[in-house]
C-alpha cells in the first residue's frame, strides 16, 4: 500500500521474522498506517509540513517490546545489523526527538508500564518507562503518594520520556525537575549490554552516571526504567492570586520568595501581554470565567482569533500590545503538611505585598488548577484556523532574567505574537515561557517564518547567556545550539556518543551528536 | 639529594624550562623536600607504609599555577609530551586520589583562589578551584553569605577538592552535598581546551556536564573553577540532643524528619558503641567535658587508648561492646530563617519524643559544634601510639539501612574496633560512617590487617547493596569496587576516559578507568 507523502522503505522477510522471533508476531507491525502514525512527534514544524502533505519518512517497523530482556535482543539484533533504533514513550515532544530520521525500528515501550516495586520506607518506587503519566500518578495516588511530576502532556507522555528529556512538571517549584527525583536508571546500552546504577541517595562513586543517561533522548542507550522519590499525597493545598503594577516588581517577588526558603507548588507570572489578554488591563480581577482562563488553558486559541487580523506583520501589534500592557498576574499554589503550607501561604502573601502586589483572593489561581492540562488538546484548531503556535521554554540566573526575557521578545516579535509566563523558579534563576502565534499567507511563507522564528529566538537567547531548553529537551529542532550552550563541550558528548555507540545505532541525528 | 624510602625520578632540564616558561621560575619546584610532602595524600595506608620507612614516589615536578591560562598551556605541554598530570587542591584525601602513581606532574592550584565573581541578586558565587574551604567560608561569611559546605577537613581541603570529589559537609542535610550546590564548571580538557558550561538554574539541553565532572577526581580534566549557590548567612540556631533506647529506634525518628520535609542542618545519630564510650550507656547525658566529648573530636585518640589491650583480636570487645551498649544518642542542630527554626526544631521534638527519644537539652549538640573539626588534627597520635585509624563511609535506603549497618559491623569486626555513627540524612535514604581502630604487632601486620579490613567491609558493602562512597570518594583505595558499584556501567566510563584522554595523561590509575 502506498501512502502519498510518505517515502515508504520496507523491511525485509528475515529482519521481520528475526524481530517476531524476539518480541512475538503481535507485538510488532510494518503496517504502513501504523508506521506513518509513528514518523512524528508534535513538533510544530512537522504539523505544518503535514498540512503541506509531506510526513517524515516513517520507521520500518514498531514493536512493543515487554520484557527488559527483549529490549536488549532487539538492541543487540539491531547492533548486528546496524539498523538504527528509536526508543519511543509517548511521542509528545514537540522538538522532534522520536522521528525516524534514518529509518529503522521504533521501540515502542509502552507495554512495559509497570510499577516493578514501591518501597514504602525509602519512599522510591521503580518504574517501567512506558507507564503513562497520569495512570502512573493515579496508582501512585492510590497507595497515599505522588510523583510531584505534572506537565501538561501528563495524559500523553510518559515516564521514560520525562526522564530522557529532563522534563519539568507544572509543580517542579515544590517537586523538582525529574532530574532531582531520580535515584537509579536502568538502561539497555548501544551493544544489549544491561546498565542498573544502585539506588541510593547520594554517592561519591565518581561521575553521576544518571546524570548521563537523564536527558540523553535516547542516543546513548534506551532507558527501561528509573527509581524515583515519591511523597506522601498532599494533606492541604492553598490558592492565591496577586496582580504586580509591573513585571520587575513581580519577577523581585518570585525571586525573593524562592530565597527565602518557600517551595510554593506552583509560580507563575505572567508578563504584561499575557495578563492584559487574560485581565484586560486592570489591576483587579474577579470570577469571569467566559471572558477570562487565557492563561494556561484555551488561551492559545482565544489568543490566535483575536490576533488574525494584524498577525501577518506582527511588530506593530507586538508594540501596540507591550506599550500597553503593564501589569502582570501571578498565581501561587501551597501544598503539603498544612502547618507548613499555611505558614508559607502567609509568608509569600507579605513578601508579595511588599514588592507592590495587589491580593486577588484565591480565584485566579483555582481556575487555572481546573484548565491545568486543557492547552495540549487545543493545538489542531489553532492550526486549522491557518496559524501555527509554538513554545519556547528558556532559563536563566536572576541576574540576568529580564535582560533574556527582553531580548528574546524583541526577536520574536519581528515573526509572530508573543507573550510569556515565568514558572519554574529555583533560588538562583527562573524559566522563561514564551508562547508564540504566528501565520503566513502560504503554507511556505508559515514554514519560512516558522525556521527565522526559531533562529532568531535561540540566537538570541544564546547571545544572552540563557539556556536553550528549561525542560522540553533538545530533538532535531535545537540541535545546532547544542555547540554554544554547553561552551565547548559538544565534542566532549560526541566522544562520549562514539565511544558508546560506536556505530550511531541509536536515535541518529539527535541533539547533534 | 637522595632521601631514604624515595624512589626519584629527576625531570631533564628541558621540561624544567619549558614549564618555567609558562608558570615563571618561582611557581616551580623539582626540590625532594618539597616533591616528598606531595607524594602523598591523608590516606591511612600511605601513613603506615611512612612508618614502615616507605614513601609513593613522588611527582618529577610541583607547579602553582596562577591563571587558567596558565594551566591550558600546561596541558597542552604535558599531552604533548606524554606526561601524566596530577590536579591537586589541598591534598586532604583519604583514598590516595592525588597519588602521582606513574610520575609527572602535579599542579597544586592553590594559587588559584580568588571568588571571581559574587552575584547577589542570583546568590551564585564563581570560586576558583584553590581556594581554601575556612577562607573561603569567612569571605563569604563577610559578605553576609555562606556556601553551607562544611567538611570536617575546611581548614585543610580546597574548593576544588570538594567538586573533584562529591564532597559533602557536616550540614549536608541542610545545604545538600557540593553536587547539589554547583550550577556550572569550567574544566581544563586533557588536551588543553576549556570548557565552561553555563550557570544556569536547571536545563534541559542533554546528559549533564557538570554531573560528569563533579567527582570525575582529575581524570576527565582540571576543574579550575566552578559557580555555587550561596544561602544567607543563618539568623538563627538552635541546638538539641535525644537519647533513645536503641539504634532502630533513633534510625526512625531520622527517617521520620526528613519524611516529614524537616531541613535539620545537623542531623547525628551514634551507634550504641559510640554512644557508651561519650555517655557511659546511660539514657541521659549532663554536661561533663572531662569525660565526655567523644563524638566527633577527639574521641577516636581516647578510644584507641582505652582499647589498646584488646584491639589485637577485637572479635572479643566488638562482641562485648556490641553486647553491652544499647542506647543511641543523637544531636540535632536547626539553623536559618527564626520562624522556619524554631517551628523545625518543635517538630523534630514532637518526633523524636513519639519515636521513644528522651530529650537531653542543647548541651550535646553544643558540645559537638564546638569541636566539630578537630577530628582531622588527632590522627597522628594515634599512630604514634601504635594504632592505625580510618573511616568508612557508604550510603543506602532506608528500607536497607540497618542490613547495611550490620553486614558491615560484623565484617570490620572480625579485624578493628568499630563504632560508627550516621549522618548526611535524605528522605530517601541515609550515609554510615564507620570509625575504626585496628592494630598489629608489627607495622607489616597493620599493612597487612589494613587490606583485609577494607576487603572485608567493601565486599560486605557491595553484597548488601550499599554505594562505595558517600563523600570521600574513589582514589586508589576502593577502584577495584566500582564496577561492582556501578552495575555494568565501568566499561561505560573507561570508555569516557578514553575518549576525553587517549593518551591516560589525567591523574593516571585513580577510579579503576
């Protein structure tokens, strides 16, 4: 069957018969619909390529492996051969991490989703990197714990997936980043071999091995599972929402905050251009949920009608907007031990005060709590209408946050609509996230305004001393950054990428090494 | 010069020259003396071996380097030349790790210890490698600010020593280790490029760099300067001793605290054995310094001399102290922000009661803070008196703690004296620190006593699926464990090794790659 779009190449009878071998004939499919389903991720760029007709070229076969030793049969028959492999969670990534660049067998590990041990007194429980996050967290949930891990994807991305991204949850100003949860990985490497690091808190056994294989988007090894911290289920939670006269008066509050010690759940500030779309300019706001919940849930699409008549020259109404706009909302979110909670909750209110914030009672922030994940369901409408959205998740030392934010903004206003939320804090820095709107008169025009969008952005965040990526990873789309980011040491990871994988099996053509 | 029990290897003028060219003639040394006192590190084996008329063989050459500069062209020199490199701080390790095994040359960076840059607003300090850990504290501690990391050794072991190492100070439950306080390092390549990664809060633009460097222990490259968080120099502190009726016990009220999101800055549960020689077995304690003060300062001279008469077959006493001591004490120390202290301190008290605890008042704790560095300037007296003493130092889970404890216990039985108490707690899991004191009737017997001591308890540590190493590192003395420690994972760092260093120039023969 031929599939317009797709260049097709098929597997032959010995490799489809030696993979069925290893994982079962149920578990694999050279069905082209399938692999077609499989040649993407949601990266922006690929939804508009589609829209011209064009996919990636899909991998030659998926299989669901569901055992460890499978994973490394495969992997070993796959080294054999020097067929490429790429390991695939949920393929929610929106920078192009699960694509099939050079074909090959896209492991699929969602039937290894098991919760393999739960240790109550550790509080750790290993994980198989298929589980789905909110199933996973639901189970989690059951037996008086959470992960603390929630980003917006959680119905559709994985464990695995978060853990080989460095992913971040909407929570991680409590929680962490996946990176400060992880105790132990198991990882089946380029040759089959079987890597476990032990579990244990903290070592001084030399280089952090799971800080190699966290964020390595499967290039050097496939990640099969991961011990985690968990936390006691949360006995008390508290809302609160504050407006700021201006967006240095909030991001001083933010910063003051997280120096003191306080670990609100959730911090988020939205810049002007996002608080005036969702606000209306006014330094109060009360319960108007049809004129209002922009932020954080069907914004983007509220956000893109409005815009449709000045969105083909975005400076003017950028300019018109960010002269405008002054004010900027935060909501804050306290959970925990309620004597704990309380005493921040009270705590954030004087600092808040303080640094000019005008108290919004609790409403803003419970209404984005109920809209938390509605903003990944929204993105085909926006498309259909004849936009392209996309995120931009940067970060920063505080000292050097404003500075980042103003020079990306005037970069990407020249190419689509932009405003931005910081979330994410950490005592010494916060992420910035830009959402952008952007059309094109053609389909070529978006891709051609999509690719200087991008460039100019990251060029931009680069020359500013920011880092490329907070938590959505690196894939195809931020590659060639990687040499500027890490200051000289992308030969270092190509090393370590040869050494490792001598042959390049492993998801070829990522993170540009 | 000929010195006895040195094995010399003199440096042809040539590389004298050459190196004096780059550093200039007074940051140079080939003098004996002086390559003598870098011969070797604290480690206890190297201390016996001395006594035995025996030295390591000393680097050809001493260099001070003052600029990173400096050091790249010294690299660049050595790779050239094939001349192995020995990055050295204070020299305050006890795992042989600054060893100069094959000859070459060591770079003391102690000439490097500027504070390069201090952001306020960030609270992120860039510290040069060199630095002396008391000095550098008090300056910061000038500026209002204090780095949270505080090694029994400071006033004898570098900043850069810490990071080479993974170290961890006494407040580590607090401040965390030093991996937890790094956002960014720069590293002098084997091949004499640099690499500075940036200072960012968190990322997620691949496998961490700086989590390979931190403990890398001069295999990977020089690290000549890293950027830390710094916290507000403490308001407040409070002081607090428990007394428990036994070990488990004192071990669930630990676990319970940090459980319970407490940051005890000082946290110290001894083991029975520990607790009857500082307390006389008793369930309470009352300030008597003349017959106190064991814990942490000079106890280990007054234990060595208390046991001498045993200590040639310590099955017996082990078996009797293990038998007769019953009770663990534990001190506790708060510090920060008063209302955050204060509402700690009446929330470890409400635990400990309910975990059996009997409150001692402040005075142990201190007791404890008043002594708390002078371990490190007791260790000669022992050996004089005929002993040999050392510390072991692992780390595992909460659900494998006690397993851990007592595998251990009864291995090192068999060969020393021990007591041991833990520390550097985590919700997760908890550090030991055995303390040891073994004898022989000649010094080959201690040698020889010395090796199957470490042997035994190793083994016994990787068969109870404990970590090597919580903070003091690799070096020489526990190599040949790691690929146990690492689960399949060796192979992957020596084949790192070989990438970043073909030529095996960087701080050859440490961590068994």
């Amino acid at each position: 069957m031929a599939m317009p779009g797709i260049e097709y190449r098929s597997v032959s009878c010995d490799i489809w018969k030696e993979v069925a071998d290893i994982v079962g004939e149920e578990n694999l499919s050279k069905d082209l619909i399938q692999l077609a389903s499989y040649s993407r991720d949601i990266w922006t760029r690929k939804t508009i390529e589609m829209q011209m007709g064009n996919l990636p070229a899909p991998p030659q076969l998926v299989v669901w492996p569901q055992t460890v030793d499978q994973v490394q049969r495969l992997v070993r028959f796959a080294a054999g051969k020097n067929i490429p492999i790429i390991p695939l969670g949920a393929a929610s990534g929106v920078c192009g991490g699960t694509i099939a660049l050079k074909g090959g067998i896209t492991i699929d590990l969602k039937k290894m989703n098991r919760i393999r041990n739960l240790d109550r007194k550790s509080m750790l429980a290993e994980i198989e990197a298929g589980a789905v996050g909110e199933v996973l967290e639901r189970e989690l949930n059951h037996q008086g714990y959470t992960l603390g891990h929630f980003p917006s994807s959680i119905y559709c991305s994985s464990f695995g997936g978060w853990v080989a991204t460095r992913g971040a949850g909407q929570l991680s100003s409590r929680y962490g980043k996946i990176e400060d949860m992880v105790s132990s990985v198991e990882v089946v490497l380029p040759n089959g071999e079987l890597l476990r690091t032990r579990a244990v808190p903290r070592s001084s056994t030399g280089p952090s091995l799971n800080h190699i294989f966290i964020g390595s988007e499967g290039t050097l090894g496939i990640i099969t599972a991961a011990t985690v911290r968990l936390w006691d289920f949360p006995k008390a939670r508290e809302f609160q929402g504050f407006m700021f006269p201006d967006l240095h008066q909030g991001l001083d509050a933010i910063r003051l905050m997280m120096q003191s010690e306080l670990k609100p759940a959730v911090i988020r500030l939205y810049d002007p251009v996002d608080t005036y779309f969702s606000s209306k300019g006014t330094l109060e706001e009360k319960p108007k949920p049809k004129k209002l919940g922009l932020s954080g849930n069907r914004g983007l699409v509220r956000f893109a009608r409005k815009v449709l008549p000045y969105i083909y020259s975005p400076g003017l109404p950028n300019r018109f907007l960010q002269s405008q706009a002054k004010a900027s909302k935060m909501i804050l979110i306290f959970e925990g031990e309620p004597e704990i909670v309380a005493m921040e909750h009270r705590q954030a209110k004087e600092i808040c005060s303080r640094s000019g914030g005008i108290d919004l009672g609790e409403w803003p922030a419970r209404n984005w709590w109920k809209h938390r994940y509605r903003v990944s369901y929204t993105m085909s409408k926006v498309f259909d209408l004849g936009f392209f959205v996309d995120t931009i998740e940067v970060a920063t030392v505080w000292d050097n946050l404003e500075n980042l934010y103003y020079s990306m903004q005037a970069a990407i206003s020249k190419h689509a609509l932009v405003m931005a939320h910081f979330s994410h804090a950490y005592p010494q820095g916060c992420s910035i996230y830009f959402s952008i709107a952007a059309s094109g008169r053609s389909l070529e025009d978006r891709l051609a305004t999509y690719d200087s969008l991008w460039k100019d952005a990251l060029d931009a965040c680069m020359q500013a001393g920011g880092s490329l990526s907070h938590h959505h990873g690196i894939g195809i789309l931020k590659a060639k950054w990687m040499e500027t980011e890490e200051g000289g040491a992308n030969p270092l990871l190509k090393a370590l990428k040869r050494a490792v994988d001598p042959h390049g099996i492993m998801n070829p053509g990522k993170m540009g090494i």
